[in-house]
C-alpha cells in the first residue's frame, strides 16, 4: 500500500495493533530514504520514530526492529526501539551459529538473509539463510536472539539440511 505522510510518500510495511485505541504503521520509502513509524489514535496520526535510511522494518510486541545486511553483508544489522522511540538495543546479530559447517560439495558459502522475523521487545525469532556460493543450495536455521544488558544472545533452535 503506498501512503502520503507528513509530505512524504512511501510503502506501508508493517502494522501493528496494540489496542482499539493505538495502532502502529511504518512506511519505508527507497526514493526519499527513510523509514518512520507512525501511531493512530482516536483518528489522528503521528509519527513516532525516525529510522532513517531505508531498508526494512517490522513492527511487533512493544518494539520496532528496523534491519539492514551489515557492511560485509556476513549478518543482519538491527536497532530495536519501543514505540516511544527509546532504543533498547542496536548492533549486528551473531552468525556464529553456522560455524564449523561445511559448504554442499565443499564449496564456500555466505549469509544471504532471513525470511520471517517475529517476537517482542527483547525476544527475536528469525529464520535465517546461507547460500552456497555454486550450487546456490541454501539452508536454513531457526534462531531466537535474547537481547540482554550484554547484546543480542543466540540460541539455535534447529536447522534444515542443504536444498
């Protein structure tokens, strides 16, 4: 759904419902770069926080996640904010769960992203993908970050076998 905001124009990404009164939305724009979050409550809008530049955004149980692939592309970067703008957590999420692993045939491979990210203010639950960089078979990994006073803590809750 393409919107019109505060005289900006961008892609509806995300929604959330806390309750009947508040109602969260985020628009992304990759013309203008900037993803915002937005509150409706009793039929006026408001915009709630700031990401900045594009990428993505997914609204959920107390907090905003905003996500990006890290500079070498090796991780997903993110920022984690409640819906009053306060940041709760930022920095690249751990990839060490798929050390040791061996590529299809030996050959090398890399992240290559994620596919579903659910959860709350301080749980992430991701799966994420790496690719073989022939074959281009991929596997996937089931992982939950807990995000602690120390960082983003992973535990990984399974794994698919290279397809």
């Amino acid at each position: 759904m393409y919107l019109e905001t505060d005289g900006n124009h961008g892609d509806a990404e995300s929604i959330w419902v806390e309750n009947e009164q508040n109602v969260y939305f985020s628009v992304t724009s990759d013309e203008d770069l900037f993803t915002n979050v937005y509150l409706i409550n009793e039929n006026e809008v408001s915009k709630v926080i700031e990401f900045g530049a594009w990428v993505g955004i997914r609204l959920q149980q107390g907090a905003a996640v905003w996500f990006n692939m890290n500079e070498d592309r090796s991780a997903l970067a993110v920022k984690i904010c409640d819906y009053s703008g306060n940041e709760i957590y930022e920095g690249t999420l751990s990839s060490e769960y798929y050390e040791g692993i061996e590529g299809p045939d030996g050959e090398g491979f890399g992240f290559s992203g994620f596919s579903a990210l659910m959860g709350d203010s301080h749980n992430l639950i991701l799966i994420e993908h790496i690719r073989s960089e022939k074959s281009s078979k991929e596997m996937a990994f089931l992982v939950r970050y807990t995000i602690t006073p120390n960082g983003a803590e992973y535990h990984l809750l399974g794994k698919t076998f290279w397809r």
